[in-house]
C-alpha cells in the first residue's frame, strides 16, 4: 500500500459514494471517511472499501470536518476527495515522486464538471482545485467552501497533477438545488459576517444565488467581491469576472456589462473573458467587435467552460450572421459546431 491516504467526509451519500470509493479502492492508499450524521446507508456501504469510517459530530464547518479526516489518516500525504467525485485518471508514480521530491507544495488536479443535457451527462467546465499535500504543512480554513491554508502562513506552491476527476455535484434535482443553496448560503452569510473584508466570500455568495437562477442577486454580491484590489491572476478572480458579465448579460443589463472594456487587458489572456466579451458585444448588437473577440477566442487554449474556445464561439457567430440575414455564413458556422444540440436545430431549421 502506498502511504497515500485519502479522507472523505460524507453524510446522506449512499447514492453515490460506492462509485468514488470503487474509483479509489484499486490505487492502493488508505481510504478514510468522516460522516457527520448520515441516516441513510452511507456508512454500510462505505465499511466495504474504507479503511476507517468515522464519525464526526456536524458543528456547521467543512474544515473542521475535514481537518478531523486529516488527523486521523495513517499517513502525513493526503489525497482529499468528495462523494461526488470519481477518478477519470490518476498517475499513482507521479503522486509518490511527488511526495518524495516535492515535499512543501501541493498538487492540484483536474476537476470535470458534469451536468445533464438532454438525458446524458455532459462536460459543462473544468476546474483546477488542490487536493494532494503534506498534513503537517497544510490544513482547511473557512467553515465552507473551505481553502486549504499553509500552517505557516506561506503561500501554496501548487503544481497541476496528471489526476482528473469526474464530479456530478452541479447536477442537482430542483430540490437538491434548493437545499444546498439554503445550505451553503447560510454558512457563506455566518463566515461573511465574521470576515467582512474577504472577497472571496462574496465570489461564493454570488455562485450559490446562481444555483437557483437568482442572477440578480449574485451580480450584487459579485459587484462587492470586485470591489476589492484583486489580483487578475488569481483563478477564483477570473472566474468572478465571468460569473458578474454572465450574470448582467442574464438580468438584461448588456449595456452595464460594456463596462468590462475598462478590465480587458488585466483578462485579456482568459479564454472564458474573451467570450464572454464576445457575448456582451453581441447583446449590445456591436456585432463586428463580437465576431473579433469569437474569432480570439477560437484560437486561444480551452477555458473552463467547455466549449469556449471552440463549438460555442461557432455558434455564437452564426447567431449574429442570422440576423443579418446571411444564412450561407450561419449555416457554415453551425456546421462546425459538431453535435452541439442549439446548433444542430438551427441547421435544421434553415434547411
């Protein structure tokens, strides 16, 4: 067995943790689960492939929850996961020079996000998240939405793994949706309250609003996140630029979105900004700047959101060629869109 654990904290997960925990079970590390009050047959079926399973009064905070899973593994590197997530691929060499070479930083891993589209799960974006470190350098900070947080108040020197994982936890039933947006989001308020000075913060407040569609209420938080000097490198800041533009261009408010003209060099570099540009453009009916920015955009690396770089640019083009009535053009774009389900009923349409 490698000396590799991986912790997981769960509770009411019997529909889906048996698919992690048999994605994990052939890479040889230590599996520990934490649950904090399931009363479902979470533990039952996590006892046929855990290591440990243990039990975890819930006091309103993932990093504690977390942080009791780092405690008690049997190994110092850990490799942290959730119940709805499964392993796509993982380079156990690579994980084990890591540790050995690498011993002060952190690995980050692939994350793909699945959501359902027309009965089928389907790529929606990739994200990079940190998930492979040194216990006794790092732990979690933040009773949700938790940040793992050097112990000597460094910054994390993170490296991205050759680890992808699959993660179903966006695809929500209307109900499911509401309870974790009720949940999430009193929790968010509470460390809010406590933190008033974290942008951060209101990044998250402004995501959770978006889980029920409440697109006017995230632009207010995304607005006070931004109102902060940030830095444009940071991941999670370029995903807030992108998630405020979405939003306005959702609320009706294209000519308030204008606005990111005044931020483009700081995220001239970022896929998803460069469509989304070509978004705001287009619902300015700015028609020739939007076709410019498409046109970047398909020739910059893939975004987090799948598709950004390729089919939804395409498609997005041959809307605008649509309008103004040149549908050889529209046709042609749609046509290299591949099975992009709007585009493909376009082409039908203009058959």
């Amino acid at each position: 067995m490698h000396p590799i654990s991986v912790c997981i904290i769960a509770k009411n997960e019997e529909s889906r943790i048996e698919q992690c925990l048999s994605s994990v079970k052939p890479c040889g590390f230590e599996i520990v689960v934490v649950d904090t009050g399931s009363t479902d047959r979470t533990k039952e079926i996590a006892a046929r492939y855990a290591d440990k399973v243990l039990d975890f009064a819930w006091c309103d905070d993932f990093s504690a929850a977390r942080n009791f899973s780092l405690q008690e593994a049997s190994n110092n590197w850990i490799f942290m996961m959730d119940c709805d997530e499964t392993i796509k691929e993982i380079d156990v060499e690579e994980l084990n020079y890591f540790r050995k070479h690498l011993s002060d930083k952190v690995g980050s891993v692939s994350r793909e996000n699945l959501v359902t589209q027309n009965g089928a799960l389907t790529l929606n974006n990739i994200d990079y998240t940190e998930r492979f470190f040194n216990r006794k350098l790092y732990r979690y900070t933040g009773i949700i939405h938790e940040q793992l947080t050097p112990v000597r108040g460094h910054e994390i020197p993170a490296l991205l793994l050759h680890t992808t994982l699959l993660h179903t936890g966006y695809d929500l039933t209307p109900k499911e949706r509401e309870a974790k947006y009720r949940r999430n989001f009193t929790l968010l308020e509470k460390q809010a309250q406590m933190d008033p000075e974290n942008p951060y913060l209101y990044y998250q407040l402004g995501k959770s609003c978006e889980i029920l569609e409440d697109y006017a209420r995230a632009c207010t938080y995304y607005d006070k996140g931004l109102e902060f000097d940030l830095d444009p490198e940071l991941a999670y800041v370029q995903a807030m630029v992108v998630s405020y533009g979405n939003a306005l261009l959702r609320t009706g408010q294209a000519e308030t979105a204008l606005g990111f003209e005044g931020v483009y060099d700081d995220f001239s570099s970022v896929t998803d900004f460069i469509y989304l540009m070509g978004n705001i453009y287009k619902d300015n009916a700015m028609y020739e700047q939007a076709l410019a920015q498409y046109q970047k955009a398909l020739q910059m690396p893939p975004g987090r959101l799948n598709g950004a770089n390729s089919f939804l640019p395409f498609y997005q083009s041959g809307q605008i060629f649509e309008i103004l009535h040149d549908t050889d053009t529209a046709r042609a774009l749609y046509e290299q869109c591949g099975d992009f389900a709007p585009a493909v009923q376009r082409l039908s349409a203009l058959q």
